[in-house]
C-alpha cells in the first residue's frame, strides 16, 4: 500500500518559514520524481517544486528564491523548505510521487494546510 503522510503545516505571520515533510511508503523511492503542489480556495491546484531522484530541482516563478525542495533517501522523505512566507502562500499543500518511467504510477498526499496571515 502507498502511502505519502505529510506534516509541518501550520499558521505563520507574513515573512516566516515552515518546513514541510512528506513521508513516503510502499513504493521504491528513488524510482520517483517528487513534487510538492498547493491549492488555495477557490483555485487549481499548481506546482509549487518538484526534485528528481537525481536531486535536480525545479520551482515555480512565484516561489523561486524562497522555497527549497529536498529528499533524503535513507528516510524517504522529501522536504519543502519555506521562507519569506507572504498571504498569497496560503493554501493546502499536497506531496505528489510520480514514477519516473510510468505516469500511472502516481500518487498523492492528505494535504497539509498553510495559512499565512498577519
């Protein structure tokens, strides 16, 4: 069974940070890509950073410079390192495994809400 359990989201103040952590089971991680996405109300669900197994990241314009995406191997975990938090960061944010070879083997998290505000 996959499972991907995220956890770190929380209330912040404008200018903050948060780590975000994503725990994935049942699945051979280093065969996926890994990607944290978000999805404020009332809007699309958007990519927020993805990193390869490789370790190569990649972010969207809006959080370039603020967010680090990471993964640790040895704890099949991948982090989502935010800082300079401003409101429009507010949202759910979802972990997302996708299999590097296979697009259907994708899966997601429960979400773990966000809330910038001061």
């Amino acid at each position: 069974q996959v499972q991907l359990v995220e956890s770190g989201g929380g209330f912040v103040q404008p200018g903050g940070s948060l780590r975000l952590s994503c725990v994935v089971s049942g699945v051979i991680f280093s065969d996926y890509t890994m990607g944290w996405y978000r999805q404020a109300p009332e809007k699309q669900r958007e990519l927020v950073a993805i990193i390869t197994s490789a370790g190569r990241p990649n972010y969207a314009a809006s959080v370039k410079g603020r967010f680090t995406i990471s993964r640790d191997s040895a704890m099949n975990t991948v982090y989502l390192q935010m800082s300079s938090l401003i409101p429009e960061d507010t949202a759910v944010y979802y972990c997302n495994a996708n299999h590097q070879v296979s697009s259907r083997y994708n899966y997601w998290g429960q979400g773990t809400p966000v809330t910038v505000s001061s």
